[in-house]
C-alpha cells in the first residue's frame, strides 16, 4: 500500500489564519512576567479555531545569574494531503504542550553558560487505524519523501486517520560561549542530550525517526593578529532509528518482503557518527574593503558516517553508503 491512490487529481482553496496578543508586566525590576495568547483558525477543519496560551518569565537573580522559564501550548494544521480524504475530515490541529527552564550565568564578560531543559507533550496526532496494518504510523512519525519506504509509502497520509496518536520529547542542553576579546580565542560549545517518542494506537512506543540521543558540537578560533584567523568545528552524535531492509528472498520473518512491519518499524540505529573541520583565514586590508582568502577542509579525518541501508530493486540488493568524506576547498571574497 502507498498511502495514496493511483490517481488523483483536486483542486481545492482553504483558509488558514492566526492573532497574537501578549502583555508583559514587570512587578520588579529584577523579574518580568509575559502572558500571551494565540488564535489559529482553520477553515479546512470541522473544529476549526484553536486558542492557545503561553506564559514565560525571566528573573535575574543577579547581574550574572538569569533564571527563565516558559510553558504553552503551539497548534500545527494537518496536512491537506490527509484531509483530502473524505474519512479524515473529522482530524484535530495538533497539539504540542512545552515547557521550558533555563539558568544564564556569565563569569567574565566574554564568557556566557547556559543551561536548559525542556519537555514536550504531544497530542491529537494523526494516527493509523487499520490492526496489523497501518496501526503502527504517528503520521508526524514518518517522512514523505524517499525515506518514506520505511512505512510503505504510507507516510503520504492518504489513508484513514484519527486524532488519537501521542508523543512526547525531553532532553537537556548545555552551552558555553567565548566571544572574542582581549584573549584572542573564540568558540562555542554544547552538549544536548534528547528524546523523542510517539505511542501509536497499537499500543506500542517508537522513537522518532529523527531521535539522537546525544549531540556534542565544539567550535573555536584563534586571532595571532589581524591578518589571520584559524577556526575548527567537530560534532559528534548519536545515530537515528531506521527500520532494517532485507532481500526478498532472504527475510527471514517474512520472506518475499523487504521490510517486516510493523514487526520491526524503526528498531534498528545507526552508529555514532563525527567530524572535524578545519579553516584558515588570510585578510588584506585595502582602502575601503578587504580581500578575504582562505583555506576550508571539512572531515579532515575523512570519517564517512554511515547512512541508512536501502533496498535496490534493480539489482536485488542491498545498498550501504556513506555520507561524502573529507572535502576541501578553496576561496576567496571582497567585504565592502
């Protein structure tokens, strides 16, 4: 099943609008509080308007220590793919509920940490009814693109819905910023740990299919002088789900098939994937402009980070590649 049919064809106009409003107080000069409510409205949708409020406030503590927080609720429209289907016409707006706490402290006056959590509850998301079928797909779970072969295709939504799928997403992020000064060195650094998961009508939890679990980014410069500047960049992260392929004839659950579904929908993960990049930058200072060369190797280590096997019908195999590996390259501009 594709998830849509061998032919169709429309031509359809809906309306799709939203307000704002927000009032900010500050009952001290140290803490200000903003309230706010949004308005989306719907025409395509039998339920068609969705208030939505949000509150956040910010306390300094100190001049060097920020306390902030936030909670509301954010709507997204459904697709209009899946509500052109006559059975998906009873659909909700989706739902995401997130809250936000964060810390700001700032040691020296170039220097800025932060540290912040968040979770998001996710509701009214569009989900597959049919047992064994496409009760396994949070439709917001899947790709319309080439990915999406791991459901079948069906991630195009023109199948019955209801909006009875959840979710959620949680996690942390810490960063650290040097901004340049009378210490020539710059950079920026954050760790982020997150998850993100969708409950189906099956009963079952999958991660999503963009779920990494730990991102490390680090990146710094040095100024010798005014003539040159040298920068790096590495990353380092966790893979995504994606769900296993196999040749037809040697699936060894459903043989015939490329895939075992939902058996096995998103239960695989890609390996830990990283990167270093390095540049170097030549400036010429002329009357009124500069002339900017430099030199940029990405992935100077030439690590190729895996991607998600696919299945070949051509050739009736599979396929495994790998992202690009080390690329360099030269330039050169004129800022004015």
């Amino acid at each position: 099943a594709l998830g849509l049919p061998g032919n169709l064809e429309t031509n359809q106009r809906a309306q799709k609008s939203a307000v704002y409003s927000e009032v900010e107080w500050s009952p001290d000069p140290s803490l200000t509080l903003t309230a706010g409510v949004r308005a989306d409205y719907y025409e395509f949708l039998k339920e068609k308007f969705y208030p939505a409020p949000r509150f956040s406030l910010r306390l300094n503590i100190s001049s060097n220590h920020v306390l902030k927080a936030s909670s509301g609720i954010y709507y997204q429209s459904p697709s209009y793919v899946w509500v052109l289907n006559p059975s998906n016409r009873n659909l909700k707006a989706l739902k995401n509920w997130m809250t936000v706490l964060g810390y700001e402290t700032y040691p020296r006056t170039d220097t800025r940490v932060s540290l912040e959590a968040f979770y998001k509850d996710y509701s009214r998301l569009p989900a597959g009814t049919i047992p064994g079928v496409t009760d396994y797909i949070i439709i917001t779970n899947t790709g319309t693109e080439f990915g999406g072969r791991d459901d079948d295709f069906q991630s195009f939504g023109y199948f019955d819905l209801v909006s009875r799928g959840k979710g959620r997403a949680y996690g942390a992020e810490l960063y650290i910023q040097k901004k340049n000064s009378e210490i020539p060195v710059f950079g920026q650094m954050s760790l982020t740990y997150s998850r993100s998961e969708f409950t189906a009508l099956n009963g079952r939890t999958y991660p999503a299919p963009f779920d990494q679990r730990f991102i490390f980014n680090l990146t710094g410069g040095y100024l010798p002088n005014k003539n040159w500047e040298l920068g790096f960049r590495f990353r380092l992260f966790t893979g995504t789900p994606y769900t296993p392929v196999y040749r037809p004839s040697e699936n060894p659950i459903r043989p015939g098939f490329v895939q075992n579904l939902p058996e096995e929908y998103l239960s695989d993960r890609l390996p830990v994937g990283h990167h270093l990049d390095l540049r170097i930058d030549r400036f010429f200072y002329f009357k009124g402009w500069t002339l900017v060369t430099y030199l940029d190797i990405q992935n100077i280590y030439n690590y190729k980070v895996p991607i998600r096997p696919r299945y070949d019908f051509w050739e009736d195999k599979i396929e495994t590649s790998n992202a690009i590996g080390i690329l360099p390259s030269i330039g050169i501009r004129a800022n004015f």
